[in-house]
C-alpha cells in the first residue's frame, strides 16, 4: 500500500509535457498547475491529487480491469470494487490514504481479462469472459465484518442462464441487470430480474433490429430526457460494434429498436454515456485512433429526438491514446484514456460545441500512444469526491480532483 508524500509544482510545464491546455477547435481549455507525483513510481497530473494505490501484486493478481463502487447505506464507508485477472478485489477507502485490502472474490472458472462488476441493492453483479463463468452475486454488507483482511470470499449465488458475458449494466431504478456479449440473444442483452438479488432470474432478451446485435457495452435508463414520447419508459442504448443502437425494453416480452446511427470513421463502437439531461450521449470508439491515426476522439450525438439521434460534434483530447470507459457526473465526463490516464472535461457548454480538458493523471507516463496499457475505467460516483482509477498494469488508484487554493 502507498501513500501520498509530496507533488512538485512545474515550472515550464510545456517542457514536461505536461500542459493541460488543448489545441483542438473544439476546446477551450486552460493550463493547470502541473506536478509530478512520486509513490514507488511516477504518475503526472494536472488538477488531480494522488491520495493512495494498491499494487497487482498486494492484490494477488496478474492485471487489473474494471471498477465500481459501492457505500454502504448504513455507514456512509465508501468501498472500490475492482476486477483483476482472478477475480474481484474489494477495498475499503472510508480512510482514503491507509485503503484497506479486504480481500476476493475468486473468478468463477478460470482468469480472463475481462471482468465487470455492477451494483444493486448492496449487491455486486460480476460477469466475466472466462468460459462458463455466469453472473456471480455477492452480498456486500459481508465487508462490514471483515476483521483479519484480506480474505477469500464466496459468492452468495451465480446465475447461469449464460456462460461468458463481456460486461454488465443494471437499471437499478426497475431491478433488472442485462448481461451483454454473451452467447445469448446473437450477443444483445439477456435479461435478468434482479429485484431479489440473490434469487436472480432470466427475463429474456433483446436482438436489434438489422446492423449488429451484438452489444459490446450499454446504458439503461429510465427515460426522463427531452423526448416526451418516451418518457418513463426504460430505454437501452447500446454500443454495438459499428453503430448505436437506442431500443425500448419496458416491456421485456417486446422489446423495440427505436433507431440506430453510425458515425464517420467507425473503428469499433465501444462504450459510451448520456448527459444527466439526457439530451447528449458521450461516445467513445476504442479503434478509431490507432486504425485512422488522429487523437483520442469522443463522439457526442445528440439524443433530443429518440426517433432520430443525430451527431452533434466531435471532441478531441490532446494526446493519441485510446479512449475506453467514460462516465458523466454533473458537467463533468471523467474519461479512462488508457496510456494517458484518466482526463476530466469540463461538458458545462455541449450544446454550444465548447468543451474543454479541465484535469488529467497519467497512470503511464511513459507513452500516450494508441496502446492498451493504463487505465482501464474510472468510477467517479462516491460522494466524497474520490476517484477510483482501475489500471491494467498498475492496479488500484485513489485520487481526488485538485482543490483551489
């Protein structure tokens, strides 16, 4: 376990390469204070502290994946979910420079690469790409006991109504988990009723209508957005490979894709989230960079009218890393950039086209180039501020944005 000893402001920060500012069109960005940040190894940041980490190895495991979290709602603690080769790591950061190790969650077969974990009703939700895994549930009011950390954890049930799933999303507004990129459903969303969470049960799925099927990632809301026509119904928007598709499954015996769209230089259309009025929708595409050779772009379509999504701009970042996982907070979109850490831009002005890099720390300072290596996803939920950074090759991260002085 590490913990925060100093940061050194740069003078000259241009010469480190360490300047927040951004020269796209799109941007309006201005440099922040700039420090290196040394724990064991050297991260650099802009308007991001370094609070704490906990290396791969402390952990057990050969690399790490995603990340969520969970507070309990009887403590207010804050405790980081994260996924690694092996299985699920659980952490307590209510005391965020000492976090605590609890222990894992064994995978339910065998390692992968790929875990994702999600939360409903203090349970997680872990699926994984490890053949034959399913859709483990674990009760996480278990860490309030946990006395001689860490430890190995059982699961409470798994639900095998598939084997390998890529990832998870809960709607945790109507109780319902969708598995995607599992053999199920030509690779769409399975359905499962969660609202016991450890009595899960199948409630069927979803294929789109023409295009791909097959859902590499999605959000599911209960819709409250601009377009009166949907509102109250649950709608999924899924990242389907090479186009988005938007679908109504409130009614899980009927499910209806709503529309699709593509975009100029598709690559492989990976995750993406919606604005918290639910008129835009962030969208990143993991191959674009490296097969068109332009910097990390974000896709923002905008969603007024469900029926018919348009593309609203593009936003580039100042660096040719790939983009992953990015989550909307407020005016904020908290990005995962691989090689290039996790960026924090400011969203205040979407519907005029005016976005800007606020913050950013670099897990792999080494290289910004189109890799995959660094941050994998970034969980920007916890009341508290905190930001839990889940890398590939250097584990658990805590940081907090910079306050001003």
């Amino acid at each position: 376990m590490k913990r925060y000893l100093s940061s050194i402001v740069c003078f000259l920060s241009f010469l480190l390469f360490l300047n927040c500012s951004n020269d796209d069109e799109n941007n309006n960005s201005n440099p922040l204070a700039c420090s290196t940040q040394s724990e064991g190894g050297i991260y650099t940041s802009c308007g991001v502290d370094f609070i704490a980490s906990i290396s791969l190895s402390e952990m057990g495991a050969s690399s790490g994946n995603d990340s969520w979290g969970w507070t309990d709602p009887s403590s207010g603690k804050e405790y980081a979910i994260m996924g690694l080769d092996n299985g699920t790591a659980f952490i307590d950061i209510s005391s965020p420079e000492t976090p605590i190790y609890l222990g894992k969650l064994p995978t339910a077969t065998s390692s992968s690469s790929w875990r994702d974990a999600k939360v409903y009703e203090n349970h997680a939700f872990i699926v994984s790409e490890a053949a034959g895994h399913g859709m483990q549930v674990f009760d996480l009011t278990t860490l309030r006991n946990v006395t001689n950390p860490p430890q190995t954890f059982t699961a409470n049930t798994t639900y095998t109504g598939f084997g390998s799933a890529h990832n998870i999303v809960i709607n945790e507004n109507t109780g319902f988990a969708y598995a995607v990129g599992t053999s199920t459903f030509g690779g769409g969303p399975h359905f499962v009723n969660i609202q016991d969470p450890t009595n899960p049960v199948a409630a069927g799925g979803f294929i789109s209508d023409g295009g791909d099927a097959y859902s590499h990632d999605a959000q599911v809301v209960t819709y409250n957005g601009p377009d009166t026509d949907y509102t109250g119904r649950e709608i999924l928007i899924g990242s389907n490979q090479i186009e988005i598709v938007i679908a109504d499954i409130t009614d899980k015996n009927d499910p209806k894709t709503i529309a699709t769209l593509s975009y100029a230089n598709v690559g492989y259309t990976h995750q993406g989230w919606f604005t918290e009025d639910q008129r835009f929708f962030l969208l990143g595409d993991e191959l674009d960079e490296s097969r068109v050779g332009f910097n990390t772009r974000t896709i923002i379509l905008d969603f007024e009218d469900l029926d018919n999504p348009k593309f609203h701009m593009d936003y580039t970042g100042p660096t040719p890393a790939i983009d992953h996982n990015g989550y909307v907070k407020g005016n904020k979109f908290y990005l995962a950039n691989y090689r290039a850490g996790i960026r924090i831009i400011d969203i205040s002005n979407i519907e005029s086209k005016s976005i800007s890099e606020i913050g950013y720390f670099d897990t792999f300072p080494s290289s910004n180039a189109a890799g995959f290596n660094g941050a994998w996803n970034v969980y920007p939920y916890f009341e508290s501020g905190n930001l839990v950074i889940s890398d590939i090759n250097a584990g658990f991260l805590l940081v907090k944005e910079s306050t001003p002085d």
